[in-house]
C-alpha cells in the first residue's frame, strides 16, 4: 500500500528524474527546489517500499489550492494509483482550509482529463496556446476546478 510523505529539498533531483521518465514535459530539478522552498507549495510523494510511485506540487493560499505539478511515474501508470494521489491532496487541501481545487491540463492528455472529471473537476476555460511544444508548435490548456 502507498504512503504519502512531504518531500524535503534533497528530493528535487529524484523528483525531476521520475517524472522525465514519464513525459516529455518534466519540471526540472531547479522547479522542484523553488517549490520545496516556497512557503506556499507543499510537494507530496506517493511512494511504496522508498519508491517512488508519483509526486504532486499543491499550492495553497487561504481558501485556494492549486495543483502546481503532478504524475504517476510511468512504470506504475494506469493501476489507480493517479485516482488516489489526487483523492490524498484534495483531502490535504481541504482539512488546510481550502475550498476548492484548480489546476490545468494539456488538452491532448486525455486521460488525464478523464482522471479529473472522475474525482470531480469540472472544466470552467481554457488558455488558448498555453503549453509551448518543443518544436515551436502551442497547444491550449484546460482549466478545472473542484469544489471540496
């Protein structure tokens, strides 16, 4: 069974190599470090037996969170695990005062969107040509948000 334990700053480089071997749109290790330091992010691991399973980046100032970051390293995708991290911050969110969720998702990540709309997240805009592709190219991010 998984268990979720704040990250500390020496977990910037593990965090940033776990999740570049599962997308092509990884933070670095520098993003990491400035949310590890930052008073208002709280980084979460999901980890079983010290591996890591994925990682979320929760920003929270007063009633607000934010999803900053977040994935399932891709040698443990599509087993639920994505369904119960997001279960973990929404609970953290909540019991800290927030109430409601945001976040954005490139809108060709499908079943990330999915994941969302399965944990209660609505799609209210979208940013046209947010996300910039590595050969130049743009492509819109969906806003969501969720009541807790």
């Amino acid at each position: 069974m998984a268990d979720f334990t704040r990250a500390q700053p020496a977990d910037a480089h593990r965090l940033a190599r776990a999740e570049a071997d599962s997308t092509p749109h990884a933070w670095s290790s520098t993003l990491y470090a400035g949310s590890l330091e930052s008073e208002h992010d709280t980084v979460w691991l999901m980890q079983e037996d010290n591996v890591l399973l994925g990682a979320a980046v929760l920003m929270q100032v007063l009633d607000e969170a934010h999803v900053q970051n977040f994935f399932i390293h891709a040698s443990h995708q599509g087993q639920g695990l994505g369904g119960q991290l997001l279960r973990y911050i929404q609970q953290q969110a909540r019991q800290h005062g927030a109430s409601c969720l945001f976040l954005e998702v490139r809108a060709s990540n499908r079943i990330a969107v999915q994941l969302y709309q399965r944990a209660g997240f609505i799609q209210y805009s979208t940013r046209k040509a947010y996300y910039r592709h590595a050969d130049g190219s743009r492509e819109d991010a969906i806003l969501m948000k969720a009541t807790l």
